[in-house]
C-alpha cells in the first residue's frame, strides 16, 4: 500500500497525525512523498490506531505525547491530558515568580499529573531568567510536584528528565505527611462535579476517572484543600487554583466558615466562566 492508498482507506481519524506518528515521519514528508510505500507491520499499525480513534480515545494517547506551554509531555492512560486552559497558572506563576526577585522560593504543584504545570514553569523560568536578572535563576527556586497516583507520577518524572528540569516529586494525598512551606502552589485537583462527569463526552472517559472527578457535587476535595493549605503557605504567598465555577460559591462559603485567613479572587476563562481562583494569605495589619 502506499501512502496515498492508506490516507483515502483512513481519511476519517486524523490520518495524517497517526500515519506520521506509525512512519516516524513529519507531516510535510506524508505530502510530498504519496508514493512512499507503507509496509505490512506499518498498515497494521496503522488500524489499530485508527480503531482506538474510532472508539473515541483521545489523540493525545493514541500519539502518546501533548505539547503544553510549547513543550511536548509524555501521556498515558495514567494522566490527564494537559489542557491549554491549565497555561493560565503557569503565566500567573511565573509572574508572581518575577515579583520576588533574588527571593528563595518554594513552589509545589499538587496533583502534579504529567507534571506539565510544574515543568512547564520551571522551563518558562529558566527561559526568562535572562530577562528577570541573574540572581532569579531557577536554581534558587526548589520545584515540588505530589500526586496521590504513584502511576503519574511514573509519567511526571519521565517528563522532568525530558525536559531537565529539577523536581522533586512525592507521592502524597493533599497535604498529609508534607511537611513545610510553599511560597506558590498551583493546584489543578479534579473539579468536575459527579453530576456531569457522567454526561461527560467518550473521549474523556478515556482519562483517568482520579483526575477529573471527587465524585461529589461540592467539590469537597478543594474544601479539604483550602482546609490544610493554611499552615503551608508563606507570608506573602500566592495559591493559584483551576476550578469548576460551581467550586466558586463553595470556596466562599468554607473560606467565611472556617475564618482561613485567605483573600480569594477568581478569574473567567475565554468562554466567559470561572475558572481559576488566586487565593493569597491575609498579612495581619
Ligand atoms: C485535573 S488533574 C491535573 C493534572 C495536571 N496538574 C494538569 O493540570 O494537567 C488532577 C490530578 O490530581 C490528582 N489527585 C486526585 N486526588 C488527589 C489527592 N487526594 N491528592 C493529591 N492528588 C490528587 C490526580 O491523580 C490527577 O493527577
């Protein structure tokens, strides 16, 4: 079969992706060479991939790789797949990091995943340290990275020799035996409400079940979050969270409740919806 053959059998499910990946070839090689033969073991390959798009698997698995904050993460069926939404908090991440220059810092990224969140800031960081002056260079920042799933982890840590950052990465539930404090903590934790993870699309069915949902309707798993936070945040530290906007009201409510020191503000994503809440400490007056 050549390649022309294989592109018209398969049109339907992203061909050119999944051929380029079965050949180890670019895009730009599967246009300009139509008559390249693709082999047996190739074509078979080849079907398989197209079976498991067909089934509504995401591309991200099937390619095993998503580019986030413009690098390339290794995914598996252990991790979610890196959202473009998710790069909101390491822009506001690195611009807090640029408000505390030549400052020591600790930053934790929990429910780490494929570790794009903590990775893609550490490299962001390198990157601008020019910009930012000498002595904010991402050696004088300590990287942390926890999930409660020791297979992401797995993928983290993959992902962090990839792209040579230093992370230290723990397998922890929330904050329990994590000592100390952190001066940024980004926290993507699952936040799809019970109720609509079971409307939720096939394709995300595909992704892990841990990541996406507490398997409640009130996000009790960021009420436990915002509960244990306190004592691990730093004087002039900064929270930087991915929500639901149903998490919004509930944040509000445990915040007064509990009388946490906190100053909540929460920011809408490009469809108009909350999304994302920064939380810093209250400094005593
Ligand atoms: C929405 S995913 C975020 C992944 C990644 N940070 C990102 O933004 O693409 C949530 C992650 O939280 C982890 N998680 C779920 N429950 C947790 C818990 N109790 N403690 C720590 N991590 C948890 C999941 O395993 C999953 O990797």
């Amino acid at each position: 079969m050549t390649i022309r053959e294989a592109i018209k059998i398969y049109s339907a499910v992203e061909i050119d992706l999944l051929l380029g990946h079965v050949l180890s070839k670019p895009r730009e090689f599967l246009l300009l060479n139509p008559d390249y033969r693709v082999s047996t073991t190739q074509i078979k390959k080849l079907a398989e991939l197209a079976k498991r798009k067909q089934n509504g698997e995401p591309i991200a698995y099937l390619l095993g790789y998503k580019y986030f904050y413009g690098l390339k993460f290794l995914v598996n069926k252990s991790v979610l797949i890196p959202r473009p939404e998710s790069e909101w908090l390491v822009e506001r991440g690195l611009k807090y990091i640029k408000t505390r220059p030549g400052k020591s810092l600790k930053v934790l990224d929990m429910g780490t995943g494929s570790g794009s969140l903590i990775i893609g800031l550490a490299a962001a960081t390198t990157r601008s340290s020019g910009i930012m002056g000498s002595h904010t260079t991402s050696s004088s920042i300590n990287w942390f990275a926890s999930d409660v799933s020791a297979a992401a982890l797995k993928v983290a840590k993959e992902n962090s020799r990839l792209h040579k950052t230093l992370v230290k990465f723990l397998q922890r539930n929330l904050f329990a035996n994590l000592p100390g404090k952190f001066d940024l903590i980004l926290a993507n934790l699952p936040y799809v409400p019970a109720s609509d993870y079971k409307k939720l699309l096939a394709g995300l069915k595909h992704e892990p079940k841990l990541a996406l949902t507490d398997g409640t309707n009130s996000s009790v798993l960021i009420e436990k979050f915002l509960r244990q936070v306190g004592p691990h945040l730093t004087a002039r530290g900064l929270i930087l969270m991915e929500i639901d906007p149903s998490s919004a009201a509930i944040m509000r409510k445990a915040a007064k409740e509990s009388k946490l020191p906190f100053k909540l503000s929460f920011y809408k994503d490009l469809r108009g919806l909350t999304r994302y809440a920064a939380i810093k400490k209250l400094l005593p007056v």
